[in-house]
C-alpha cells in the first residue's frame, strides 16, 4: 500500500512538472518528495536491564506546501521514517514508525538560486512494535524540526537536502534529497 501510493505520487508530481508554464515566483502551492536515510540510536536502562535500538533504514517524505511568501512556508507531509530493530531485556525488538507532520518553515534566500531552509512543526507518529512473536502499537503527537537547503533548478523545479529531527517517542534523524515542484 504504501508504496502504490508513492509511485502514484511521483506520478502526479512528474506530470505537473510537464504541464510546467507558471514561474515558481508566481505560484503559491507546491508538492515532492524525498529520500534518504532515517537513524536511531537510543539506550533506555543500564546493561541487560533495558531496551537499545541502534540501526539506520531507508526513510522517505511526500509533501505538500503552501507558500505565504518569499520566506515563510507552510509544509503538511507523510513521513515514513523506516524500520529499526534492537534488543528489549535480550529479546529482539522491530520497530517501524511513519506518520503526518506539519510544519512552518523559513527560507532565507542565499543569491538567486539558493535557500536556506529552518523548519519547526509537529509530528503525529505511530509505531509498530513486534519483540518475542507479540506485536503492539504506540502512537503520539511530538515535535519535529530541522535545517536544509533548496537549489532552484528551474521555474518550477527546486532540488532540496535536508536533516530532519522527529522525536517520535525517540529521537529518529533523517537525512534527505529531494524536490518540489510548484504549480
């Protein structure tokens, strides 16, 4: 399921980038996507007594944005930030934890073509828990935030890196490239 709907987002974002015409200047909305990888690495209890999670997995961001102007945007996304596993009391531990975020973010224009971007939001994460053959959900509403930059490719094209902190009941890192296109 999710991965139909991410082809067919990439659908819908290569043929708005066809349709082209408008300038990025002139429009107000905008939709992409990005990829990259997501990082864990957290230590509840001492030796043998706790839970560890430390691994790294493939994460991904479809998003659509509204800009108010040059310097302020807001952003809704679905994040999925990938499926990590660790140990609970030496008993191994899946976790996959994916989610909606929204955010505000600024963007300081650096030259013509280059911007930086700072973003603070919220996330509202679930996870999916399996540990010894049981399976369990948690879910939470926790903040997110991070820096990146933005590259205008062309008119209605921007090409984006990003690091990204989402504190879904720990602190996941993603680190990202991507794109928009406006319309």
């Amino acid at each position: 399921m999710r991965n139909t709907a991410a082809k067919l987002t990439l659908i819908s974002l290569l043929a708005l980038a066809a349709a082209g015409g408008a300038n990025a200047a002139d429009t107000l909305w905008y939709a992409g996507g990005s990829i990259g990888s997501a990082s864990i690495d957290e230590r509840v209890g001492g030796a043998g007594l706790g839970a560890s999670v430390d691994d790294s997995d493939t994460g991904a961001k479809l998003l659509l944005g509204y800009r108010l102007n040059e310097m302020l945007l807001f952003e809704a996304s679905w994040v999925e930030l990938g499926e990590f596993q660790g140990a609970v009391q030496g008993a191994g531990v899946n976790v996959n934890t994916d989610g909606f975020a929204f955010h505000g973010v600024g963007s300081i224009p650096v030259g013509e073509r280059f911007s930086i971007l700072a973003r603070i939001g919220v996330m509202f994460w679930e996870s999916d828990i399996r540990v010894a053959g049981l399976q369990a959900n948690d879910d939470g509403t926790d903040i997110a935030w991070g820096l990146g930059a933005s590259y205008r490719l062309a008119d209605t094209i921007d090409l984006r890196a990003e690091w990204e902190r989402y504190d879904a009941g720990a602190d996941i890192d993603l680190v990202t490239v991507g794109g928009v296109v406006h319309f």
